[in-house]
C-alpha cells in the first residue's frame, strides 16, 4: 500500500520534468531564432546598402608649384583653364557615382527592387530612437517575414505604405517602445528618403485587417503580440506635412 501511494507523487514529478524540459528547450529554441534573425537582418542590409555607394569624395587637393611667371597679355581670344588629369579623373569620378537619389517618383511609379537571394527588396527602414535599422521584402508571407520586415500593402509613393514584422527584437518586437513624435525613415532603392513621425500606437485585434488599412495612415508598422492575441499598429504621418 505504501508502494501504491508513492506512484502519483513520482508521475507528477515526471510530468514536471517534462514540462520543465520543454520549457527549456522552447527558452533555447526562441533565443536561436532571435540570434538567427539579426544574423539574417545585419547580412541583408550590409548587401543593399553595399548596392547603393555614396557619392565619391573628390581628392585632397594637391599643393601646386610656385607659379611660373605670367605670360604677357596676348590679342587672342582668353585660354581655356588647363585641368590636370588627377583633377579630371575626379570630377568625372563625382558626376558617374552612383547612384544619386532620383527625382521623387511619381504616384503610378512602381517602387524598385533589389534582388537579394533570391528575394526582392523595395528598401530599407531606421528608427533611430530604436536604434533599428532593418531591410524591406517586397511581398510578405510567413517564411520571408523570418527573415526580414515585408510590404503587406500600399507604396511609400501612393502615401499608404503598411509594413509587417515579425516580433522578434531584431524585427519588430520594440515597436511599442515608441513615443509620439519618434523619427522613422523609409529609404527606397534609389536612395529617396521618405521621413516620417509616430502619430499614435493602436491595439488590434488579429482578424481587424479592415482595420489595418484603415485610416489613411501615409506609413503603418505592425507586429504580432507574443502568443498572438493581439496586434500592434505603429500609425505615422509625414514629417513635412504632405
């Protein structure tokens, strides 16, 4: 009888056991996962910004000579300034760079994209406050939003651009660390720069899609809240007005 009393104690242990193991092993998993989306992130964005160079600097300026003494006055039409081949090698260097941002696309422009293994990037995203710098897909679904932020609707172009990510800190999981008024830019891949201001943080529900593209928000960052229950909306208006 003693025996038999014994077993129930040793099977809730057991469970507990188990139930401990688990909790370790989803504890590792989701700490691999998180260390393999930065990796993915920081490759990503290093390839696209490796595809947008700056602008060249030109040289220092070497010191010439003494100058010769001038030659006298002459009735012929005034000599073209003599350019030195180091100083036309830079200048031709500064005006072939590339690229420079373009003129600001038009509404019926499609955004440009840069493939990068085998997915297609529309640019990238900086919240400075964050201190998060992050690549963007051109479409979303589940496996490309493991990897980095993707487009759920809209363009930056038509004022209406809706972005998901994954709530992973290196993605989005920080996003309701924002304040009103926080800076966030989109960059495209012509280099235009699209500046923006935090307006309000909204609490979703996961089925609102309706609600999502609602609003006539210029830019709209969302994420799932851990288990899922909820979605956060990050709604942003445009820095200068427009």
């Amino acid at each position: 009888m003693r025996s038999a009393g014994k077993k129930p104690g040793a099977w809730l242990m057991a469970c507990g056991l188990a139930l401990l193991a688990a909790a370790l092993l989803l504890t590792g998993y989701n700490l691999w996962d998180e260390r393999r989306a930065q990796e993915s992130t920081d490759h990503i964005l290093a390839e696209l910004r490796s595809r947008t160079q700056p602008l060249a600097t030109l040289p220092s300026p070497v010191p010439s000579p003494s100058p010769a003494p001038s030659p006298p006055p002459s009735s012929s039409p005034a000599a073209r300034p003599v350019i030195s081949d180091t100083a036309t090698a830079a200048v031709t260097l500064a005006t072939t760079a590339s690229p420079t941002p373009s003129p600001t696309p038009t509404p019926a422009q499609k955004m440009p994209a840069v493939e990068v293994e085998g997915n297609q990037y529309i640019g990238t995203l900086d919240i400075p406050s964050l201190r998060l710098s992050l690549p963007i897909m051109e479409s979303w679904s589940y496996p490309k939003l493991r990897r980095a932020p993707c487009r759920y609707a809209g363009s930056v172009y038509t004022n209406d651009l809706v972005i998901a990510g994954h709530n992973y800190r290196a993605h989005f999981g920080t996003l309701k660390q924002l304040s009103a008024g926080a800076s966030v830019v989109f960059t495209d891949m012509a280099g235009n720069q699209f500046h923006y201001n935090v307006a309000e943080i909204q609490v979703l529900e996961p089925t609102a899609v309706e609600n999502m593209l609602a609003g006539g928000w210029p830019l709209t960052l969302f994420t799932c809240t851990y288990g899922g229950q909820t979605r956060l909306a990050v709604r942003c208006v445009s820095a200068d007005g427009n």
